[in-house]
C-alpha cells in the first residue's frame, strides 16, 4: 500500500511538472481588503445568540416545503457522526494543488492566506446564517429531540458540514486547473472532489440532520467563495507594478515592457 501511494505522488508530480512557479500569488492591497473583510465576517458568528425557549410540542411534516418534504428521515446518530468527521477530513482536499511547489515557501504563504479567507468567508457566513436562522432539523418531525442534541436541534439551516466540503472541492477545482491546465489528472480530481462532498450532503440529509434545501444553500455559499479567493489572486501577466508579502518581507516587481 505504502509503495502505491508513493508511486501515486511520485507520477503526480512528474504529470505536473514538479517545483514549477505558481499560478497565485498574494497582493498587499487585494489581502488588506480581503483579509479584513474575512476577520470580520468569521467573527459575526460568535455575536449572535438567537434559540427557541422550547421546542413546540408537536411537529405537522405536512408544514414542510413540497420540496424538502419528499427528502425528510430519521435520525441515524452514526451516518451523522460519520458525516461530520469525513467533512473535516476533506479539508485537507486543497494541499493536493500545492503539492508540487510544497518547498516553495512564498507559494506555501499564498495558499495558506488564501485557504484561510476563503475558510473564514464559508464559516462566518454559514454560521451567521444558522445562528440567526431558527429551523428545526427534519428527525423533530419524527423522533424529536436525540440525546445530545439539546442545543443543536433548532440549527438545520445552512449545513456545516456541506460548506466545508464544497469550499474544499471548489477551492481544489480552482487551483489545480489554473496550476496545472493540461494534467491528465485534472478531470479525475475536480469529479472525485465533488463526489465526495456530495457524498457529505448526501448523508447529511439520509441521517436526518438537514433538509435538501439546507444542503444546496450550503453548496452554493461555500462554491462563491471557494472560487472567488483564488480567482482575486490569480496573477495578471498585464500588471505593470506589483507588490506583495513573500515569506522573508515584502516583494516590489515592476515591468517595463
């Protein structure tokens, strides 16, 4: 197993050119404004305080959307659970695109500022949104309240874990394309990507912890800004002045021709 892996990463960095310069790269004014704006957003979550006194004592599934309704089950702990941490360890998904220029350390400064506002957009924007919004997940409308899940039962809308897995799948799309437009393994990498936070929304919505409509909201808030953030630091072969943070200080380029 250890050697396939290694003759994976091994030809993966052949097809891609190894070590070759990135396609991104950070922009002192594009990051003041971006990165601020990241903060902020990321922090709205932490401000808002908005839950039901109780949970009513009856749920009418009838009451449901004609569109979430024909999607709505019980409560399955362990696909929940499951879930959840497959989400988290998609987000590692995006390293893929670094790895051939990984000894790089201005390249590696790039995506770690980029992944981190796009991570913070997705954050602050879906848990705004869960936190301000009171939606009663769809197993109320069945089993009611599971144990332990006193405080959690009310958060249907957006869905966490679909945010997450999105931005992982959209960012990694966006990068690798641009990085490496002719690799034989873009197309495998971009369907295997969405695949699998599909697969996430998937089991979110058969566990009983979110509605359709949670699901695809959550896809497209994560998509925006997992394509947005590579797409402000893509760089521009018109620039004429350029300057930007590197890992040692700050780079001034400027192009005569």
């Amino acid at each position: 197993m250890k050697r396939a892996l290694a003759a994976f990463f091994l030809f993966y960095c052949i097809q891609t050119h190894c070590f070759s310069q990135s396609a991104y790269r950070l922009d002192l004014a594009t990051d003041i404004i971006t990165g601020t704006l990241s903060l902020g957003i990321g922090m709205c979550p932490f401000f808002i305080d908005n839950h039901p006194n109780s949970a009513p004592e009856t749920f009418y599934k009838n009451s449901v959307n004609d569109f979430d309704r024909s999607l709505m089950f019980s409560y399955n702990r362990p696909l929940d659970l499951f879930s959840d941490n497959i989400a988290y360890g998609l987000a590692l998904l995006p390293i893929i695109s670094l790895i051939p220029n990984i000894k790089d350390p201005n390249t590696v400064l790039t995506y770690c500022v980029m992944y981190g506002e796009a991570l913070l957009l997705t954050y602050g924007t879906t848990f705004t949104v869960k936190s301000a919004v009171i939606r009663y997940r769809p197993y109320m409308y069945a089993d009611g309240i599971p144990s332990g899940k006193g405080n959690d039962y009310y958060n249907s809308f957006p869905s966490g874990a679909v945010s997450f897995s999105f931005l992982s799948a959209t960012f990694l799309s966006m990068t690798f394309s641009r990085e490496f437009p002719e690799s034989q393994w873009k197309i495998p990498l971009i369907a295997g990507s969405y695949a699998l936070a599909a697969g996430v929304g998937t089991m979110r919505i058969v566990s009983g912890a979110h509605f359709l409509t949670d699901v695809l909201a959550s896809a497209a808030i994560s998509s925006l800004f997992g394509w947005l953030v590579p797409h402000l630091h893509q760089k521009n072969d018109n620039e004429k002045f350029t300057m930007f943070p590197t890992g040692n200080g700050i780079m001034l380029s400027l192009k005569l021709r």
